[in-house]
C-alpha cells in the first residue's frame, strides 16, 4: 500500500501539471474518477463551475444577491418539522439545519449545539426566566433548541432577521418575537445572540458595539470565519449546495480585531471543527470560532 503511495508520489512529482489534469478530465469524462466541486467538467470549460468561497479583493463594492431571498425563508420553513424532531430529546444534538435535508449524528454539529446549550444553561443559572435576542436567529432555531435542552426555562425570545424570514416566522413560530428593524435595540436582554451572523454585516464593528450593548449579562457570538494572522478580509459564498439559492458576502475576521471590537472581558473561547478555503485569500485555510463575553 505504502509502495502504490510512493509510486503515485514519484509520478505526480515528475509529470507537468498540465498533464496531469489532462489525465484528470479525460478520467471525468470516461466515467473512471468523480469531478470535485468547483472543477470544470472534462471537455467543457464553458460549463465551469464557481468555487463555494472566493475571496474578493474588493470588499463590500461587490454586487451579490445576499441573505433577503424567500429561497432562504422558504428552505428554513420546509426543514422546520424536520428540525424541531432532530432536537428533540433523548436525541443526540448532532443536527444541522443548514444543510440540503436536516443532518442528523453529525459530531461538529453537535459540538455547535451543546456549546449554545452550555451559553444557555450558564446564562439562566439560579433564574426561572431569560431574555434573549438573537441576531440572525432564522426562524428560531435556537430558540426551540433552548427549549428543548433547558425545559422549563421561561423565555422571551427575540429574532432579528431580513424581511423574507421575518415573514416566515411570524407564522411559523408565533413565541418568537421578530424583528426586522432595529427596534430591537430599543431595550436590553440578559443574552444577546449572533450566530454566524456578524459577519455578514459590512460596518460588523458598529453591529459588536450595538449587540455588546444590549447584553446585560452576556454576549454569545457564535460561528465566525476566523483568521489567525492575516487583517480581516472579505468572502464570498456561494450557498447553493445548502439549498439556498443565493450568495452573499461575509467576513473573515481577525480574531484579536474582534476580540479587542467588543469590549467585553472575554469569558471563553469555543472551537468549531468547520473549515475552508478561498483562492488567493491572506489566510488559508481559516477555521471557525465562537466568542462568549461576560459584562
Ligand atoms: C448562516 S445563517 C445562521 C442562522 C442561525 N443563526 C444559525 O446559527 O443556525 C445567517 C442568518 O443571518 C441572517 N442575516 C443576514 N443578514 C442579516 C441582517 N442584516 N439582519 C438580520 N439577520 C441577517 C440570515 O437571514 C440568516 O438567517
């Protein structure tokens, strides 16, 4: 096994690249090897497909169709049912809803799930109730999430979304109360919510300041696109293999930038098994994080 191994090594090493992916597109063509994502299909380069993640040098001057789609809206609304039986206990938390159909028993899901669990149970300690605001929240997700592992905790549960969602959830989750403006800032809440949202957001800094003032108590930020060395710099993805038929601009932030933005005493750090790359970007590959602050 180790000879074929260092046998294909030998050959790749000593054959121009060119070559080689001629040999890849004629293998494609005559049905002997699968095409990977984001590569031309054999003998048709017209038909190139877009890589997921690209990196745009130009930032926020980029056109692109964003998150106020009713694909999303409506992708939300279908999995719902789906979802809400994933979550509910004794289940393992291995569920994500981001994905083409509910993905059950996956372990970076899970590990996604129970850290927002670990927030809640933390946040509503020697309490009977808890407010929460949750920007970019869906239709609620987390808030049938906080349902199903802390039962019996009273919530007032807050959803900042786009119009389309708004729509949606207004009729689908009628306990969540929604928002599509910024009158969620009107008050303050004993848990303030942003998962895997900042990023999307262009002035992200002013958003961590408004969020980080709206928290009593704690600030959950949540699944952000995080670089390590190199400044914050601008992606974009295409989400089509979600299920959703747009694509949208984010940041990768740089982790001292945010940690240093929100201006809270950091209380933990949590990790995501949750990867990717962007042709050229300043850093790659870049992981994903989750921020937990405490006032
Ligand atoms: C990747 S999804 C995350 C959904 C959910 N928070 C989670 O972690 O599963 C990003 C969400 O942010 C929402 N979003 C994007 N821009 C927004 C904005 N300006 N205001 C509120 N929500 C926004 C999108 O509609 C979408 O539901």
């Amino acid at each position: 096994m180790k000879a074929l191994w260092y046998a294909k090594w030998l050959v790749k090493a000593v054959t121009p690249p060119i070559l080689l992916l001629g040999v890849k597109w004629i293998a494609i063509g005559l049905g002997l090897r699968k095409r990977e994502h984001g590569q031309a299909p054999a003998g048709d380069p017209s038909m190139q497909e877009e890589p997921e993640w690209e990196y745009v040098p130009d930032g926020w001057q980029r056109e692109a169709k964003g998150w106020n789609v009713d694909a999303v809206a409506r992708a939300y609304r279908d999995k719902w049912p789906a979802y809400l039986a994933a979550i509910k206990a004794p289940s393992p938390l291995g569920v994500h809803h981001e994905t083409a159909e509910v993905a059950r028993d996956d372990a970076g899901a899970h590990n996604m799930l129970v850290s927002f669990a670990y927030v809640l149970a933390l946040a509503s300690r020697r309490r009977d109730g808890l407010s929460v605001l949750d920007w970019g929240g869906g239709l609620g997700q987390y808030f049938a999430l906080a349902r199903s592992v802390v039962p019996g905790l009273e919530l007032e549960y807050h959803v900042r979304e786009t119009p389309a969602v708004v729509a949606q959830g207004r009729e689908v989750v009628p306990d969540v109360i929604f928002h599509e403006g910024v009158d969620c800032f009107d008050r303050s809440y004993d848990l303030v919510v942003a998962s895997s949202s900042l990023q999307y957001e262009q002035d992200w800094q002013s958003l961590l300041e408004q969020l980080a003032g709206a928290a009593d108590r704690y600030l959950y930020t949540a699944r952000i696109p995080v670089a390590l060395r190199a400044g914050s710099f601008v992606v974009l993805q295409r989400a089509h293999a979600y299920g959703y038929d747009t694509e949208y601009l984010g940041w990768v932030l740089n982790r001292d930038e945010l940690l240093e933005a929100a201006g809270l005493p950091l209380a933990r750090e949590f990790l995501l098994d949750a990867r990717f790359s962007a042709d050229g970007a300043p850093e790659n590959p870049v992981e994903h994080r989750s921020f937990l602050f405490n006032r």
